[in-house]
DNA sequence: CATATACCTCG
DNA sequence: GAGGTATAT
C-alpha cells in the first residue's frame, strides 16, 4: 500500500460497502475500457479521481472498501492548520458506521497498528453525513441499485454462449459515469487501442485539468471542464500531446455544445429516450454511431446501447450471425443497426451491459482467465488475433 | 445505401 | 493496421 503509507497525516479510513463479487469484480470493470482513469498501483487496489477527489478502491468476497484522499491530506497543497480542524469537524458530523481498519488481510501489520494510533482519536466520531454521500456516490456510480446476478441469469437463459463466457467474467458492470468525461475520453478513442487512449487522458487531465493531489510520485488531476475544453488554444495544445486528428474533434465538440446547446446539454440528455439522445450526439464533429453508442450507455443511462466496434463486429460475426460474415465486407451503418437490434432481441433491456461482458471476455489481456477456447469453434481472424496483441 | 480514402501516432 | 469518423462518389 504505497499510497497510504505516504499520507501519514490522514487518518487511513476505510469504509465498506455490502456487495458481493458476483455483482462487481473491480478488475474487470476498471479496466475493460470504459474508464481510463483508474490505475492498479499495487494488487488489488485500484486509484483514480471521481467527482473531484482521489480515491483508493479495493473489494474482498462481501465487501467494497474505500479510502479518499482530500485536500488537507496532501502536503503541499493548501494543508494549513484552519483547514485541517474544519475538515475534522465536518467528521465529526458522521453518524454512520466508519470502519477504523483497513480491509482486513489485505494491508500489512504495521500498517494496521498505525492506523489504529490514529484510529483513537476518531473513535467519537463514528458516523457521518459526508459518509452518507460518498457511499451514496460510490453506489451511484457502480449502478449497485441494479441486481448484475439478475440480469446474468436473464442472459445466460436466452443465450447459451453468454452462459458460457458469463463463468469466467463474473461481476462486469456498466459505470455511471460523468457525460463530459465519458464523451471526450470516447473521442479519443476512434483508431485508437487502451494503452495509448489512457496515456492521452491522462496527459489531457495534467495539462487542462484541475490539481487535485500527489500520492507518492503520482500528481492526480480532474478530467477538463467542458470550458476548458473549449479554449481556443486547446487545439494546440491537444495535438502537442499526441492526440494528433482526435484534437480538432475535441476542441469542436466542447465549442459546439457551449456555443449552441449550452453547458448543461449533456446532463440532459440523460432524460431523453435512446434514440434521441443517440442522434443529438453524432452531431457533434468526431461522434459517430459507436461513440454516441458508448456514451449513451456508460454515461446517459441508455443500457439498451450497444456500441458495435470491431471486437464486438467480429464476436457477432463469430458466434451469432455467420451470416453477416458472408456478403458484408465491413462494418456499414445497416451492418451496425442490425447487430444492436440483434442483440437487443436477444438480451432485451439490458443489452449494452451484457455485450460488455463479451467485450471484456475478448480482450488480450483477460484472455488467460477464460477457459481454453471451444475447438468447434471458428478459429479467429488473423486481422483480430494481430490487434489483441496490442492490448 | 455501400465502398473508398484521409486523418495522427505508435508499435 | 489500430476498439473510428467524415467526406466524396
């Protein structure tokens, strides 16, 4: 635990959260490409920035436990002494159970103990209205409300490959996650693979975002403000960092919805149907169909979206509608509507959640969790086999 | 509607 | 050529 040793002023408090891994294995749905701003800095534990705050996830078979890192935490940055009591005094607000250790068996002995020194000094102020709120948050953006063992078993019913897969990718849900980030993390991702998407948000959230903290060697920032985004030098800047055609369509779409729609079009959006939130997305420069797709899903509350990219193209292909493999040459936007409305036929309400989980099965990189691919199978396309070697 | 091509950069 | 989009034909 690199990260918390390094922050001896704040008292490591962990809190948990009843859920099981059936409903969530944070492994997969941090990484699978939904969100590039969560990083695995030691085993188990994951840190990223959410609503403003750093923050530290791990999970053990009942629990989620989580640690955030604020203002008065981090040396340096405005940790003066009238502060730090005002932050005390917002704890002692808390009405709702704080867990003074970290999550058992996880963290070394020495650890423990130092927390426990800290932990004394807490001991009256168990509870919280702040608590409330980030368990709140943390439930809102795991979509926790929604029942994962449900909707698998719903799935695994209608489709025997889900059934199949679904046993080695336990616990892969969609993230409610923020629209801004969600719509120009996703516009950097056209021809594009995760590795090099995540070194270009980062890079965009150090030179455009909010300073947020430094755990150790590592300086954590917010995602950019849609005004930032749209700063008539952001062009510029985008493509100093590497995001090379992807800077236009960055710079554009942040100016688009400012300038014609307004600074809270995004969020409402949410509220449209499907459709309609869809088409109001490809308007925007650099939004076509798979990226409005992937935003109205992991953003706008569509869970009936599902975002058809190549990994998708080719599972469908595979493992549903040989037919398609046969006369189509490419991904067209009949091809794409056809697969969506397929799968959502065959998944119902839930669709992009579920292809999520084919997604993730399909990745490189998770692919020594699966079992030994089924020899009745098709063998895999050279063109696929080439590019998972990138991930 | 369908196919072809350019677009940035990296491995 | 890549987890893609926009434009022209």
């Amino acid at each position: 635990m690199h990260h918390r040793a390094s922050l001896s002023v704040c008292p490591a408090l962990w809190r948990s959260i009843p859920c099981q891994k059936a409903e969530l294995r944070l492994e997969f749905t941090l990484s699978c490409g939904q969100s590039f701003r969560w990083k695995e800095w030691s085993p188990g534990f994951w840190t990223g920035v959410l609503h403003g705050r750093i923050w530290t996830l791990t999970q053990t078979e009942e629990h989620i436990w989580y640690t955030m890192y604020t203002k008065e935490c981090c040396p340096g940055e405005d940790a003066d002494a009238s502060s730090a009591t005002a932050a005390l005094k917002k704890r002692q607000k808390c009405t709702k159970k704080i867990v003074p250790c970290p999550p058992p068996k996880i963290l070394k002995t020495e650890h423990v103990k130092e927390e426990k020194e800290i932990v004394e000094d807490f001991d009256q102020f168990v509870g919280g209205n702040d608590c409330k709120k980030d368990e709140e948050l943390l439930r809102d953006y795991f979509q926790l409300d929604v029942s994962l063992k449900e909707l698998y078993l719903l799935w695994g019913k209608s489709d025997p490959n889900f059934a199949k897969v679904a046993q080695d990718f336990p616990g892969i849900r969609v993230l409610r996650q923020d629209p801004t980030e969600c719509l120009f993390s996703f516009i950097c991702t056209s021809n594009n693979h995760i590795s090099r998407i995540t070194g270009m948000i980062d890079r965009v959230c150090s030179s455009l975002g909010k300073h947020l903290g430094q755990l150790d060697s590592e300086i954590y920032c917010a995602f950019p403000t849609l005004q930032a985004l749209a700063e008539s030098d952001t062009e510029a800047k985008l493509r100093d960092l590497g995001f090379g055609y992807r800077a236009k369509f960055v710079s554009e779409s942040a100016q688009t919805i400012l300038s014609k729609y307004g600074p809270d079009w995004l969020e409402r959006l949410r509220i449209l149907p499907y459709e309609e939130a869809k088409s109001a997305l490809c308007t925007l420069p650099g939004v076509g169909a798979k990226v409005a797709d992937c935003v109205c899903l992991m953003a706008l509350d569509k869970p009936e979206a599902v975002p058809v990219d190549t990994h998708v193209w080719q599972i469908a292909k595979r493992d549903y509608l040989p037919q398609l493999g046969q006369g189509n040459k490419s991904l067209t936007d009949r091809v794409y509507r056809e697969i969506g409305d397929y799968f959502r036929r065959l998944w119902g309400s839930h669709a992009g959640w579920a292809q999520s989980v084919l997604f993730c099965s399909d990745l490189k990189k998770f692919q020594n969790s699966a079992d030994k691919p089924d020899p009745s199978r098709k063998p895999r396309k050279r063109t696929q086999i080439k590019k998972e070697t990138l991930e």
